[in-house]
C-alpha cells in the first residue's frame, strides 16, 4: 500500500509540473495571441523561392542574398531537394527574378541545409565574403564563402567547426574569419532539445569566433535567435525569441559584449536586418508560436513584420509595419527594405515583396 502512496503522488507531481511547464510555454509561444492584421499594398510572391528564404540580407547595390531550402526537425519542409543560395536584384522592380547562386568545388552540396547569413567586406580588396550558418546532417557549422557577383557563384573558403558552436542559429560576421554566434539550445539535439524547450529556461549564449579566439561572450537567452550590428559597428543586436525582445550589447576592445538595454517586442522575435543608412531594426517575427510549432492546417501560423526606429535613444519607436494570419504568408522569418520595397523572407514557405508606401522608412 506504501509503495503505491508513493506512486500515486510521483504521478499527481509530475503531472502538475508538466501541467505548469505546458501553460509556461503557451505563454512563452503568445499561444493566446489574437493578431490584428495590417497588410502592405502590392505585395507579389517571388518566383522559384516557395520552399523558404529563412534569412537574407542586401548589399549596398540592392542586390539581396538569399539562404533557402532549411530542413529543421520540428518545423515543416515541403522539398527533399539541398538548401541553395540565390540572389534577387531589388533595384529591377517588377521583373524581380531570384537567380541561384553556383557553388563551387571542394564543398558537399548534397547536405547543404543553410540557416543564418552574413555578409562581411574586406576593405582592403572590396571582396566580399559569404558566412553561412549549415546544418548537415542536423549538426552545426559555419561555411566561409567567396561571393563572386559576375560570376553569379561563390567559390568555397572554409568550414568553421567548435564545441562552442553546437546548436548555432544566426551568425554576424565582424572580420574575414571572425564572427558572432547565437546558439539557440544549450544541447545540441535530440529528446533534450525537446526538454529544454519545455523547461524553457535561459540557457541560450552568444559565442565569438575567430582563428585566435573563442569564447562565450553573452549568456542569459531563452532562446537567442537573430543576430545583427549595428552601421557604425560599436553594437550588437540579439533576438530572443522566447523572450519577445531585442538585447542591445556594447562591443568591447576584448571583443566581449557588455548589456546596455532590452527593446520589448512583444512577438516571437528572429532574424534582425540593420538599415545602414538610418540604422532602423527590421524584425521578421512569428505572431503566435504555438501555431508555428503546431502547423495545423486548419489553423494557419501567421507572419509579422516589426521596425525599431531609434533603438538607443530612451524611447524606441516599435511599429507593427506587416501582419497576417497565415492566409497570405506563414512563418517570417526575416524582413528586409530597399528602394521603398520590402522584402519579406519565410522559414519554409514563399518569399514576398511588398511596398512602402504607407510606412515612414
């Protein structure tokens, strides 16, 4: 009889607690959100790029790089095909056409699964580079590219591995071969992923990489997602998704990050493009993330758009500048303007680009 006491209370705990993790998660993924749509005029599909755009970025000649086809194990993919890169010239207008990206020799184009981007130039030669965050196989590492814009290609550099990069989300390049890192798990897969996120603790960190160096540099994250500097390269921007806000960090000589603020957001925040000219924070976000992760048919994960106009001053400007519910567009993850156009980016489903004409850039 003692033993079954015993049972019986272990059971009524463990119930509870699971009970208490759910309804901290619902709240965490905004379950309970009802979104208030705000569309864009002539928004358009962008052809060839229906199976994602997870992040992309634009070079100062509008010419916008593309990261597509990511394969994560709790979301949908609806192509068995390996990821690609495209570029898509912002400055054509309407005849907008994505055109992929060769890649060269020496790299295993078969499990290519890109996830973050970023793009880095060297001042000294005017190359620029290509970081692309991949998941082979669902692990981790860091691809250094050659972007060859004549040539339509990127030639190969290196592949970037560390246990300190294990579960590597988005990545901002700050050097030819060095780089900020969010790691969005503290494991690096699997049944403990899955517990991690119940538990939905701030275990997640920022990690900088260089050939001489490699060190934590920010901790605390629910789930550190988007990665970002600012134009005059003195801060940086880390999305925490699960915390709804954007963390502004201070550069230090030691390349280590000191807080400054918290920007709230109040959506499920992830990739961060920095305007160059104004500085301007544009963040793809997912409205309700209980639908996200649900992916049910009947009941659609919707999209938002969020701009942070002078995020270091003492009142940041947060606008809400897109929204849907998922009839138009699922799961963005990433926006990006350009020539008084946005460009909004998707974890698995269609690109779309839109104008500006009702927003203040």
């Amino acid at each position: 009889m003692g033993k079954l006491v015993v049972i019986s209370l272990f059971v009524a705990a463990l119930s509870a607690f699971l009970g208490e993790r759910i309804i901290n998660l619902r709240k965490r993924t905004l379950a309970s959100r009802k979104l208030v749509q705000t569309h864009l005029p002539n928004c358009h599909p962008i052809k060839s790029l229906e199976y994602g755009s997870e992040d992309l970025t634009i070079l100062p000649n509008g010419l916008a790089i593309i990261s597509t086809g990511l394969k994560d194990p709790v979301l949908p993919s609806y192509s068995d095909d390996p990821g690609k890169m495209y570029t898509l010239d912002m400055s054509e207008d309407s005849r907008m056409k994505p055109v992929e990206l060769r890649m060269g020799r020496g790299f295993d184009l078969d499990s290519f699964n890109p996830h973050g981007i970023s793009v880095y130039t060297d001042e000294t030669d005017n190359s620029v580079y290509l970081f692309v965050v991949n998941h082979p196989q669902q692990k981790t590492q860091v691809e250094i590219f050659l972007f060859v814009e004549e040539d339509h290609s990127l030639v190969y550099v290196k592949t970037i591995k560390h246990e300190f990069l294990h579960s590597v989300n988005d990545i901002v390049a700050v050097g030819v071969e060095s780089f900020y890192a969010t790691n969005d798990h503290y494991f690096s897969g699997g049944t403990l992923n899955t517990l991690e996120v119940l538990l939905a603790q701030p275990w997640s960190n920022v990690v900088y990489y260089s050939p001489e160096e490699v060190k934590v540099v920010a901790e605390g994250f629910y789930m550190a997602n988007g990665i970002n500097i600012s134009p005059d390269k003195r801060h940086i921007y880390v999305a925490d998704l699960f915390d709804h806000n954007i963390h502004v960090l201070e550069r230090l000589e030691s390349n280590g990050l000191a807080p400054v603020k918290v920007v709230e957001v109040g959506s499920l925040v992830d990739n961060i493009y920095v305007d160059p000219e104004t500085g301007d924070l544009w963040i793809g976000c997912h409205p309700n993330g209980w639908k996200l992760f649900r992916n049910d048919p009947e009941d659609l994960p919707g999209s938002e758009v969020i701009q942070i106009k002078d995020i270091h001053s003492e009142k940041p400007v947060v606008t809400q500048v897109y929204a849907d519910d998922g009839s138009v567009l699922i799961g963005s993850s990433v926006a990006a303007p350009y020539g008084g156009k946005l460009l909004i980016g998707t974890i698995y489903q269609k690109a779309l680009v839109c104008d500006l004409a009702k927003v203040d850039q």
